[in-house]
C-alpha cells in the first residue's frame, strides 16, 4: 500500500506514525468530552491518558514479543531493535497493561472507577478504528489469501520488508474491516452512553463487542506472529478474547448490585402539557384566601417583634 508517508532526503516518515498521532487525539477528544459530561476534571483526565498511553504501547510490545517469541528467542537482539520500536505490537496487551495501570492510578487519585471507564472505553474504540487504517498502510496485521472479489493485493517491497505482507497475493482485508468493526463499535457506545442505568455498562458492553468481533475476524488473519496457544488451535488474541468475555460477564453480575442512576426530572414534550403543567403548579402553589389571613402578621405583634 502506502507505508511511507513522504520523505525528505534519508528520512522517512511512515504513514502508521501519523495516522497513529490522528488516531491519539481523537481518543484524547472524545476523553475531555465525556469526562466532562461525567463531572470529571479534564486536566486530570489528560495526565492519565498520558500515562496509560505509555503503559499501553509498552504492554502491546511485551505481548507482541511472547506471542512470537520462537523468533524473539532465536533473535533476542530485536526485542530492542528499531523495528519493534516503531511496531504498533499486539492490541490485547497494551488493554491489559492499561487495565492494571488504570487501576492503580484510579485507586490513588480516589476517581471513580466505573465513570472513569465509560470514559475511555469509546475513545479507545475510535482510537483503534482509526489506527487500524495506519496498519492498511503499513501492511501489518494482513489477512490469508483468498479468491475472492473483495481481496486486497500489497505491492510495496518495502511493506513487505517491515511487516512479512506477501506481495502480489490477493488477500483479505482484515485491516478495513477490523477498522469499520472499531468505528461502529463506537458509533454503538455513543449511542447508548445517554442511555446507561449503571456506571460500568458502557465498558461492559465494550468489552463483550470488540472481543466477539477480534474473535471471528482472527479466522481471516494470515500473520504468524501473533501467537497461537493450544497446539494451532487458537491464537492468542481468541484466547484473551475469551477470557475478556468472562471477565464482561463477571462485571456485569457485579454491576447488576449498584443501584441504578437516578434519571434527572422529565420534562414534558409537548407546549399543551407544558401550560397544564404550570397552571397546576400555579394553583398548587398559591395560598388560599384563608391561608393568606392566617398568615399575614399583626401590626402590633410585628411591632414587638422589633423591639
């Protein structure tokens, strides 16, 4: 495809770095959005997306490394090379490693665990659905061949170079539809964010929604390298995505405990209501005539009052 974006002599700039860069400010965006819908501070919210950040590429290289790591093993100078560098690694890993960050950093800044999540489960899916075009550049994460018509074919050597793509192959595209599946997941998410009874269920269903669709799309993968487990038989993102689901079902038992949010005061829809409503609370509210003799106040008790 395209995997370099332009270059200025020696240098050259990928095109995954800067969908990547779009890919983080959007997330950072829907973050301070909701956050603010949430109550929460956003100077808070940036520091910590900082951080998880960090966290999250570093967990996704780790994963990346055991996932592959008959290669790594037989390599072990790569594991710090320039290629794992600038590699994205594996989604999974950056999630856990930002789980259990978050969770500290949650606990010690005393923030609302549940809100905090609702919070950040949309981004990353938009965060995702866009840096998944940057992988379709690049050429990472391509699918096994096939013979139909909706097939992609990769002609860059220099694809080839970085990710292991074949070339001159048609192949599925898993990075377009892992992308759409990511930006619809979002679309859902927003969705139902005004909608949620409980804190929590946003990131639920999060959860339960990529990890189904990761498991059906890694039938489609072609790449070697993101690990398998079980002699073949799954590969290490079905596996956690299986594990993910568990863990879904067991939030959800957990939330259906907390008490449900307190819906704010309806407001009725239509004008004529509207007046009904008024004119009732006018009536409701006035004093009747023997109210207003009980309660209006004698000269010479407001006198004595005074004094």
């Amino acid at each position: 495809m395209h995997p370099i974006l332009f270059s200025v002599g020696s240098f050259h700039f990928p095109t995954y770095g800067a969908v990547m860069v779009l890919a983080i400010l959007a997330a950072l965006c829907t973050i301070v959005r909701l956050g603010r819908r949430e109550g929460l501070d956003s100077g808070l919210l940036l520091d910590f997306s900082t951080w998880l950040l960090l966290v999250a590429l570093v967990g996704a290289k780790v994963l990346m490394v055991i996932s592959d790591w008959g290669y790594y093993r037989r390599c072990p100078g790569e594991i710090l090379s320039w290629n794992t560098l600038v590699a994205g690694g594996a989604f999974y890993g950056g999630l856990i490693a930002a789980l259990l960050f978050a969770a500290w950093y949650i606990r010690l800044h005393h923030l609302p665990f549940w809100k905090v999540v609702d919070v950040y489960a949309p981004a990353v899916s938009l965060g995702l659905g866009i840096g998944r075009i940057g992988c379709f550049a690049a050429g990472c994460c391509y699918g096994k061949p096939t013979t139909s018509a909706w097939g992609v074919v990769f002609t860059n050597p220099y694809a080839h170079e970085i990710s292991g793509v074949p070339l001159g192959i048609p192949l599925y595209p898993t990075q377009p539809i892992m992308s759409l599946a990511s930006l619809s997941i979002f679309a859902i998410l927003i969705w139902r964010y005004s909608k949620k009874s409980r804190d929590g269920e946003i990131f639920v269903l999060y959860l339960v929604l990529y990890a189904m669709t990761r498991y059906f799309i890694e039938f489609l993968r072609g790449d070697e390298d993101r690990g398998f487990v079980f002699h073949h038989l799954l590969s290490t993102s079905q596996f956690i995505a299986i594990l993910a689901l568990a863990t879904a079902v067991w939030m959800a038992l957990i939330l259906r405990r907390k008490p449900a949010r307190q819906p704010a005061p309806a407001v009725e829809a239509t004008e004529g209501k509207g007046r009904e409503s008024l004119k009732s609370k006018k009536v409701l509210d006035e004093p009747t005539p023997t109210a207003r003799v009980k309660s209006a106040p004698l000269p010479h008790v407001a006198r004595r009052g005074r004094n």
